[in-house]
C-alpha cells in the first residue's frame, strides 16, 4: 500500500497557496505509507540556458557551498545553490550531462533527484509529516505538485527508493502498486544504454516512459503503450513542466479519487485527503476508470 | 434529533457508542456530520436505528450491519456494506469498487454509479444501483439479486453461483459461466419489488436476466484452458 497526491492550482492565488493545500493531503495519506515520502513540485521555467537540480546529501551539515565553488572552478561556468536540511538546489548553467558526470566522479554521495526548468524534487525516508516539517513543504508554491508516501513491499526503504521517481528533465512519476515485469522492462532499456540507478519497480515504469517520449512519443501515447507493456498494479501519477497525467492498470485494485474546480484539480488514493479543501463540497468528485489517461494542462 | 460530529469524535468513540450506548438508550434517529471520507463509520450495528451520514464517508460504511437503515447524503470510498446480515444503506451519491462485498442480506442501494467489483461474492444481499457499475461485478456471486439500471463493465457476472443479476442498459462483457436468460413472470415482480423499495422509477419490463450458465459448478479435466 502507498499513499498518492497530486494538485495543480487553475489560480494565481492558488498557486501561492499550493504548498499549504498539499501538505495536509500528503500527511494525511501517511497512513498508507509511513516509511518515507516525496513530492515533486513545478513552478514557472526558469531561463531556457539554465538548469535547476535537486540533490540530496544523506549526511546532514554536507558543505554544500564547497560542493558549488569547486563546479564554479572545475566549469568556469556560474552556480547558485540554495540548502535545506539534506537537500539543495543547484542552478547552473553547466549542462545536465556534464553536471551528472562530474558529480559522479567528485561527489559520489550526492544523489541527483530531479533536473529541469522548472521541477524541484524532496524525498526523504521518514514519516510523511515529518519529512514535510522538515523541508518545508507547506511553504512551497508553484503551478502543481505531486506528492507520495510509501509502504515499501518489493525494495530496500532508503531515501533513493522514495517516490517521486524522475528521468529526463522535468518529468516525474509516483506510483501505487507493483508491477511483475520491471526487470524484463529494464534489461529492455538498459542495452538501449539507459542507466538504473535503483532496484526499485517504479523506477522502471518512469525510465519506460521517458524512453518512449525520448524517441518522439507524447506522455500520453507513451501511457497508450505501457497499457501493454507494464505487468502489474498501477495508479500511476505523473507529471511534466506543463500538466498533470493520472492513469490506473486495467484492474483498477489502486484507489484513486479526483476533485476537480475552478481553483484546482486535486488528485488523492483517499478521499479524506482532499476533505480540507476549500470548496470541496462543490467539486465535481469522481473516480478515474481503467486504462482512461486523465491529463490536466497548466 | 441527536447529532454526532465527526470533527469532535474519533471513528472508535462513534462506533462504541452505537454499539454499547445507543442499543440501551433507545434512540431511534440519529445523523452524523462531518464523515470527511473517514473510514469504518456505522460498523457492526446491530439494532433498527435510522441512521444519517450527511456527508461523504471513506471505506467500510456500514460494514456487518444488522437491522440499522443508513442513508449517506453524498458518496462512499471502497466496500460499502460489506458482510452486511440485514437491514438498509443507501448511498445518495456513488459508491467506489467492491460495494456490498460478501453481504448476505439486507438491502444496499447506490442511487448513482458503483465502481468495478460491484457485489463481489454477495451471498444473499439484494443490491441495486441507480446508474453503472464497474467491471467484474458480481464476481462469484453467490446468492441475492444485483439490479442495475444503467450500463455494466467489463466480465459481467464473472464465475457466477446462484445470484441472479439484472441489467437495464448495455453489458460490455459477461464473464464466464454468466449468460443472458429470458426473463420469467417472478423476474419482472422481483425487479419491480426492488426497485420500489430502493425508490427507483423504471419498469421491469426495460431489464433483462444475466444468471450462471452452471457449466463451472464441476471440474471437467478434459475442458483444458478452456475455463
């Protein structure tokens, strides 16, 4: 069992409270899956010759800014970073490959989460309410956001097992289920030469899809094709710099409910995650049906 | 009217008032507000109380009820009803997936749509749904009637016992075992029967009979996958 969110405001006003709406639906979904969580929020891009990354240090009190001066001095090229905790977001010039490759061979401990114009990723082991206190998560504001808890049933509970999963820019993926076929669909990608980076099932349903983008499909025909290629259970919540996308496996044994107004669409496993909702009464409720692709544009 | 809020009261302090208060206080009408999606509310009743949740309400409502008639003013989450022995649920609203699982009796009627694995394994429960259900309803179904008076999903009536269903709209698919049979003169009473007690407004004449083909109910080694 794990816990899904996703909310993406159709307001300016909403966008500024995004954060505060969210955290209360991740939190409460705690009780699906209390052993660690994630959220990946968006905002709008930042400049097209600009990256942002999001990086996380296991160790608490890493030096971050040691981490930046020397990218500064190994690139020639400029670098921010912000730190929280035992996250940190990098905006850099330096191209998402070379940045990869250097922090593989300098900062081996550094586990890059989320790279792209406009997401910024937190995942943590830990209870739900927890991690939100912890990177703030009520604080945070942008366009929309999609959250997970996670009870772990197939791999380790680390920090790298947390959901949301990435590939590509500005793309992620949460998942509730398991599937039965990750490991024939990574030796799949993995002669095409696409990196692993965990055991972890979920992770070969994100690397699939962006596989499928990567060689011209949209989201939405990728998901056409994973109908058919992922074995398993899924409720399968994704999203990129421009939408939401919410699909479930043709039995459907993955809850999911969707509150939809004019403020907001609210995306949750459990109702009672969405019941502080302004205007939840009012909302359009329903539930998403199999093999049914719900997309929601910014 | 006495009124319950569930923004004050846990789920465990409701439920071990309606099982261990209220049989001795005779109170015959009661609401609850403020459900908020939580789940197991009204569980495990066991005396003829009216009961109303204004509300939507979370997984479970109304699970192993005896006797009690519960109306919920909005939608439930998952199995609504289920192993109830008697008495009535209405759902005002829709009912997610496995909405009378495994009831042997009573009335469950969900005056909008029920989601997929309606009436799973129901063994004597009298189920009717104002709009669509699901796939896989009345999956192993054992015994009772599953009315519907919109259109079903996928495997209809998939591995079939003794309950019969009855389907106003369009089948996408009958599951195996399930076929569609003439309607006789006691299916037209029974569906107008429970219709009328769900307040549902159609003709028995608009329905027609899905029930077991029986071909299941003995292991044939020769049939292979056939199954």
């Amino acid at each position: 069992m794990c816990g899904i969110v996703g909310l993406l405001a159709r307001t300016s006003e909403f966008r500024e409270q995004l954060g505060q709406m969210l955290t209360p639906m991740l939190v409460c979904m705690g009780d699906r899956g209390p052993d660690s969580a994630g959220l990946a929020i968006f905002s709008s891009a930042i400049k097209p010759s600009l990256r942002q990354f999001s990086l996380f240090a296991s160790q608490r009190g890493f030096d971050w800014l040691d981490l930046r001066d020397r990218l500064r001095r190994d690139t020639g090229e400029d670098a921010d970073i912000e730190t929280l905790e035992n996250h940190a977001k990098l905006t850099t010039s330096v191209l998402p490959g070379k940045v990869r490759s250097w922090l593989a061979e300098n900062f081996r401990e550094i586990h890059l989460l989320a790279v792209g114009r406009s997401i910024e990723l937190y995942k943590d082991e830990g209870h739900p309410s927890d991690i939100a206190a912890r990177y703030r998560f009520s604080q945070l504001t942008g366009t929309h956001a999609v959250g997970h808890t996670r009870m772990a049933t197939e791999s380790a509970v680390t920090p790298a097992h947390a959901h949301p999963y990435t590939a590509g820019e500005d793309f992620c993926l949460v998942h509730n289920g398991s599937l039965s076929n990750p490991w024939s669909l990574r030796r799949m990608l993995e002669k095409r030469g696409i990196h692993f980076e965990t055991d972890n099932d979920t992770e070969a349903a994100c690397r699939y899809l962006e596989w499928r983008m990567s060689q011209g499909d949209t989201l939405e025909e990728a998901l056409q094709k994973a109908f058919t290629e992922l074995d398993g259970f899924y409720t399968l919540l994704m999203a990129t710099a421009d939408k939401m996308v919410l699909v479930r496996d043709a039995f459907a044994c993955k809850p999911a409910i969707i509150a939809e107004t004019t403020d907001y669409i609210a995306v949750s496993s459990e109702f009672r995650s969405l019941a502080h909702l302004p205007g939840i009464h009012q909302a359009r409720l329903f539930e998403p049906v199999p093999e049914e692709i719900y997309s929601w544009n910014v | 009217m006495e009124r319950l809020d569930l923004s004050h009261l846990s789920v465990r302090e409701l439920n071990q008032y309606l099982h261990h208060e209220l049989p001795k206080n005779g109170v015959e009408e009661l609401e609850i507000v403020n459900p908020n999606g939580l789940h197991s509310i009204a569980v495990g009743l066991t005396v003829p109380v009216r009961i109303r949740v204004l509300g939507h309400a979370g997984y479970y409502l109304a699970g192993m009820n005896q006797q009690a008639e519960i109306t919920v003013q909005g939608n439930v989450g998952w199995s609504v009803a289920e192993n109830m022995m008697s008495g009535m649920v209405k759902v005002k609203g829709f009912a997610s997936e496995c909405a009378g699982a495994s009831a042997h009796g009573g009335l469950l009627v969900v005056e909008g749509s029920a989601s997929s694995r309606c009436g799973i394994s129901m063994k004597g429960v009298d189920i009717v749904v104002g709009e669509d259900v699901g796939h896989m309803s009345a999956f192993m179904a054992q015994a009772g009637k599953l009315v519907i008076c919109g259109n079903a999903g996928a495997s209809l009536g998939d591995s079939l016992y003794e309950a019969v269903i009855y389907v106003r709209g369009a089948i996408h698919s009958l599951g195996a075992d399930a076929r569609e049979e003439p309607m006789a003169e006691n299916d037209y009473c029974t569906v107008d029967e429970l219709l009328a007690k769900a307040g549902i407004n159609y003709s028995s004449k608009e329905f027609k009979r899905v029930a077991s083909a029986r071909t299941l109910y003995h292991w044939n080694a020769e049939a292979g996958q056939e199954y």
